[in-house]
C-alpha cells in the first residue's frame, strides 16, 4: 500500500510506520472490509492451525482468532461500522478452539476507515489477549470476597457455605468443603499427618450444574479412602493439581466420589488442605468443568491463599465452640436443675439454651412461706461471664439467707459486684479480661403468700411483669437502680406490689424480651387457662406465640403463678407487753398444734420455743406484740415487736440466771433467724414436721 503526502509523493515514513505494525508490533492488527472480512492482518495475530498470512486474506475475522461462539463481537464491530463511533478498549470474552477449546478474554479497540470522500472502506482493529490480567483480576475479586464473607459467623459449618459461595462460580465450577468433625465439636485439629480413618464433614457443598451429582450429601460423616489426592493432601499438608482423567488408578478407591466426579463432567481438580500451624482442620477440593480453563501454578498459588483464611475462620469458630461449650456446660452446673416450687408460688423456667452464659434465675425458699425470685445477666460472653454469674449468684442466695429486703439485698450485692470489678481492674496489663468492664442487671422479688402482696427491686434495667387474673398486664414502677458494678452510687429503692391468687409473674433477663411480652398485642393477654393448666404448658404457649428472631433462648425466664394460702394453717394472736402474755402464748400455741395434729415431740419444743421467744420480746422488744404461726412444709414460729434493736445469740456461763433464750431456741429449731420490718422485727424459727408433712401432703 503506498503512501501519497498532499503533493502526491509517497509518504515513506507513514509507509515505514505502517509496515512496523503488520511486521513487528505485539498488538494484533486487523485491517477488516465493510464484510468484516480480512484485508491485512499483522504477523502478532494468533493464526488458524499453520495457516499462511496470505490464506487468510477474504476470510471471516472470527476465523483468525478461531472462535467457535462469536457472542457479540461482530455486532460491536458492525455498529462502529455504521456510527463512526470508535470501540475503545472493550474487553470481550470469546470461546476458542483449541486443544483443549478454552475461554479467553481479549481487549478490543475498532475504529471505522474512511476514503477522503468519507467512504467507508472498513476497519481498524486491535485486540491484545488479556486472559491473564482478567483471571488476576477475577482472583482479586474472589479473595476480597473471600475476605469480606467468609467467616462473618462463628459456626464451622457456614464457614464452609460461605466459602463456596465466593468461589462458584467465579473460581471454580464445583467446590466441596469438608472439615475434621472433631473441630466441628471444637476439639482441638490434629496435627499432620493426618491419621488414617479419621472422620470428615461434609459442611459445603456447591456446584453451577442445575442438578449436580453428589458422592455424599452435606452433613455426612464418613472416613476418607486412602490413598487418594485428598489424603495425600492431608499427609504432607500440600495443594495440589490433578488432571482428571477416568483411568486415573486412585479414582477406583473411591467410587462414589469417582462416579459424581465423571458424571459432573470435571476435567482439573485442585486440592487445598485447610491447614494451621502444621495441625489439619479439614480440606477443600475445586473443579472445573465443560469450557472452563484448567487450573494452573497460579490459581494453586491463590487457592492456597483462600484456604489460609478459611483456615482461620473456622479455627476461631472451633476456639468459640469450645469456650460456648465449657461455658455453657459450667452455666448448667451453677444454675438449679428444678425451680424451688411452693404451693402458693408456683415456678418454672423457660429454657435456657447456654446462648448466654451469663444470664442466671434462681427461686429461694425464704422463712414464713416465702418465696425470693430472682433474674440477672452479666456483661459479657464465654467463660468468664459464666463463671462471675456462678459468684453473684452465691453472694445472692447468701444475702437471702440474712432475710433482707429486696433494696438492702440489692445494695450489698452491688458492693460486692464492685469488689469483683476492682478486681478484674487490677489485673495484668496483658489480660485480656482487664479491658472488659463487669457489669450486672438484676431484680430480686420476695413473695409473701399470707399477705398476697410481692416486695422488689431492680438493679439496672430488668424489671417483672404481672399478669393479673383479669389478664391485665402490667410493669410494676420499679425504680431502677445502678447496674452492678459500676461507680454509681444512687440507692436502691423497692416497691409492694398486690398479687392476687391467680396472678402470674415473669422475670427475664433480656429488656427487648419484657418490653414484648409486655405490649397489649403480646403473647401474655391472648394466652389462655392461666389459673387452670399446667405452668410449663403455660410456658411452652409463650414460646410459641413469639416472633421469629425473638426467642426466649437467649434470656433466662422465670414464669411465676400465685395461689391462696390456706387460711387455717395460719394463726396470729396479739400478745400484751406482760410476763404473763408468756403462759398465754403457750396455751394458744398448744391448742393450735392439737388443732393441726403436730406431735407431741415437735409440739413440747414450739412452746419452749415460744416461751423464749416472747419473754425477750417482753423485756427487751417495744409494744405492739404479736405471735404467728405457720403450719406450712415446716412449722414456724414468729414473734413480732416493735423493737429496732437484734437479739444476738450468746453462750451463757454455768452461774448465769438468764441469756440461754435464743441458745435454747437454736438447738430446738432446724433454722431461726431476724428479719426486719417497717414497724420494728420479728424473730422466727422453723421447726420440722416429722409425722406429717404440712399441708399440702402429696404421699
């Protein structure tokens, strides 16, 4: 082709340009007719099978490239033809022939030529093969992916389906997780190599085919074949490529995994253990099906890649499984296995799956018939929650035993819980429990059957529903005072509130949960029978009505049903401030315990009980006097006054008259002790019912 400059000469350095092009550049040059046919392609240009330049000359432009599915290439290039408009550096993917046929990706640009009449003669095209820069680019995409989903849960097994579901099919066209089942559980991996027989999951499994063949479903468990690629690779810890071909001998170890790998039409497998810190965790194993490329040295490099990261996903889920196990395990032995349950105060638990190890419920049996319910949750998570649950729960049951009040309970067990905090301040610098701050939410209630009312108080921002018999619910006003632990220094306050026989009260330990139950839509108000049917049937009914994504499994959940205390095994009798109020209160309580078929044993030491205990309250107490019996699982005595000051017990000397009340008092009864009211104390003991068992006698 000659050159011409405006004179007419021929232009030898555009003629010398030209012929550079067609002769020496990298860039493959095609010169295509209005037909998109070839006028001149350049010597850079992949050719058909040892085809001469010259031969291709009036063949199709998809023949020197030996495309077998055009896509849209030739309709990108006819509409430069028809516009003018250039094609910049569009990069088209194009299946070619080949052995094997593979895809590749070349970068097109195409511009129309024109005579300088403006008639158009053809084109211009340029096309660089940029397979390699695509598949690094489709690497980089895989890995961020890998990186952004995979391991955003703490479970092994979506670990896995969150692997394959980055690499299919952007990778590869199948891929198969399949983990230690020992780490599955937690345990810690075994090092490599890997013994013989051990137990693999399948956890993932995904696959582009619409109905693809599988050796084993997801969730088997089952020893791999030896010796085979896979447990090679789990020997000697290295990835490896394998062209797969159905002579292949290791195939016939393994038959149902060769027959779903024939049938899915596979012809490179990649195998890449899961592997960290020389100990095997489990393996991944990729395909490539129909046209895709086989797996080279690079996509082994950046398998391995992917698997380290995986790697560690699903050591973290197993270091997590642990720590949930052992916590929930230790949360199971610290919380009671059945609910103290008293015929006035019925008690069950919803259950509590271990979600959070440091929530904790308890029930106490306290003096005179009353029952203590209480619900707390800890900060935190894993063992160390559970393991400070385990220590308020103590402090609590042993502030009860001193039968305080709701709001003076509360106080000592935040001095207690700030004790623990300063503690865990103190720790080295290096511990990572130093950097989590304790704090605790708790509600500590007493019910008191012989007077239909419950007395609460609430540290932090848990509080109790009632449930009257008319099912109106409602959140009693609880004052809530400082969370346990913190610096907050504000008091505690309680509140009275009536429960009538036939009330229900749940207490648990997740807000969102109470403010739920809580609404007039709720599950509480629409559930029926609630003096009538079983309370764990009354329980399972709340569970249900629950909205998904609001489960009670995270909370611990006490659910409480009142009952009237039977009037005739209660007695009270105001006493005068008088010596001889002494031979009254043991006459009455005589007449009561015959009443109540008490025996003789067990009747002689109340009224020396009784003896003792009025003569003190006579001398020492403040008028108004009253004595209380209460024929309840045990036989309690009470003796009230308004007096401020506490007995104490004391060891009188062999020639002492008098200081033996309370000494006597406590080698008679099983338990005594001082609880303190708004008008002065009152001093009780409980004795044990030997031939009956109180009222409510079930044998």
């Amino acid at each position: 082709m000659a050159h011409t400059d405006p004179g007419g000469r021929v232009d030898e350095t555009a003629a010398s340009m030209l012929e550079a092009l067609f002769t020496q550049s990298p860039v493959g040059l095609h010169l295509l007719d209005t037909d998109l046919r070839v006028v001149r392609v350049n010597t850079a240009t992949p050719l058909m099978h040892g085809m001469p330049l010259d031969d291709l000359k009036g063949r199709p432009a998809r023949d020197v490239y030996d495309i077998v599915e055009r896509g849209d290439v030739e309709e990108l290039l006819r509409e430069v033809l028809e516009t003018g408009v250039p094609l910049l550096q569009h990069v088209v993917q194009m299946h070619v022939r080949g052995d094997p046929p593979q895809d590749r990706h070349f970068e097109v640009s195409a511009l129309r030529l024109e005579s300088p009449r403006r008639q158009v003669l053809g084109l211009a095209v340029t096309a660089i093969d940029v397979t390699e820069r695509e598949r690094a680019r489709a690497r980089t995409q895989v890995l961020d992916a890998v990186r952004r989903h995979v391991g955003r849960t703490l479970d092994p097994a979506v670990t896995g389906e969150e692997l394959v579901a980055a690499v299919v099919p952007a990778f590869a066209d199948v891929a198969v997780v399949e983990v230690v089942d020992a780490v599955i559980r937690g345990d810690d991996p075994p090092l490599a190599p890997l013994p013989t027989g051990t137990p693999m999951m399948r956890t993932a499994f995904r696959s582009t085919h619409p109905r693809p063949p599988q050796a084993h479903p997801v969730g088997d468990v089952r020893r791999l074949p030896a010796p085979t690629p896979f447990t090679q690779a789990l020997t000697d810890l290295g990835p490896r490529v394998i062209e797969l071909h159905p002579t292949a001998p290791w195939l016939s170890v393994d038959p149902p995994r060769a027959e779903a790998i024939l049938s899915s039409g596979a012809h490179s497998l990649l195998v890449v253990p899961l592997a960290l810190r020389d100990a095997a965790l489990g393996i991944v194993s990729l395909y490539r099906t129909g046209h895709s490329p086989h797996f080279d040295e690079g996509d082994r490099e950046f398998a391995v890649e992917l698997a380290a990261h995986t790697a560690l996903c699903i050591d973290n889920a197993r270091r997590y499984t642990r720590e949930h196990t052992v916590a929930a395990t230790v949360q199971r032995q610290l919380l009671p296995r059945h609910p103290e349950t008293h015929p006035s105060l019925e008690t069950a638990y919803l259950s509590v799956t271990g979600a959070d190890p440091g929530a904790w419920y308890d029930t106490i049996v306290l003096s005179s018939a009353r029952t203590a319910l209480v619900v707390g949750k800890v900060s935190g998570s894993g063992l160390n929650a559970a393991a400070t649950m385990g220590q308020l729960r103590t402090v609590v049951r042993s502030l009860a035993a001193f039968d305080l009040a709701p709001d003076e309970l509360l106080a000592r067990l935040h001095g207690t819980a700030g004790q623990l905090a300063a503690e865990r301040a103190h720790l080295p610098l290096g511990d990572p429990l130093r950097r989590e701050a304790l704090t605790a939410d708790c509600v500590y209630a007493v019910h008191d059957p012989l007077t239909g009312r419950c007395a609460m108080a609430a540290a932090g921002h848990l509080a109790p529903l009632v449930v009257r018999p008319d099912r109106t619910v409602t959140v009693p006003s609880t004052p809530a005072g400082p969370r346990l632990g913190t610096t907050e220094g504000a008091p505690f306050a309680a509140v009275d509130v009536e429960v009538p026989d036939g009330s229900v009260l749940v207490f648990t330990s997740d807000p969102l949960l109470t403010s739920y139950l809580a609404e007039s839509s709720g599950p509480l108000p629409s559930t029926a029978d609630y003096q009538d049917r079983l309370l764990q049937d009354l329980c399972d009914a709340l569970v249900y009505a629950l909205p998904a994504g609001l489960g009670a499994g995270d909370a611990a959940v006490i659910v409480a049903r009142t009952r009237s205390f039977p009037p005739d095994r209660f007695a009270a009798w105001p006493l005068d401030p008088d010596p001889a109020a002494v031979a009254v209160a043991r006459r009455r309580t005589r007449g009561q315990l015959a009443a109540w078929g008490v025996d003789d044993e067990t009747a002689s030491d109340t009224q020396l009980i009784v003896s003792e205990l009025v003569t003190n309250a006579v001398r020492y107490g403040s008028p108004p006097i009253e004595l209380r019996l209460i024929h309840d699982r045990t036989l309690t005595c009470e003796v009230r006054d308004a007096g401020s000051a506490a007995p104490h017990l004391r060891h009188a000397a062999t020639a002492d008259e008098g200081g033996r009340g309370l000494f006597i008092t406590a080698q008679l009864a099983q338990a005594w002790g001082t609880r303190f009211t708004a008008p002065g104390k009152t001093i009780w003991a409980e004795l044990a019912l030997t031939d009956a068992t109180g009222p409510y006698d079930t044998r």
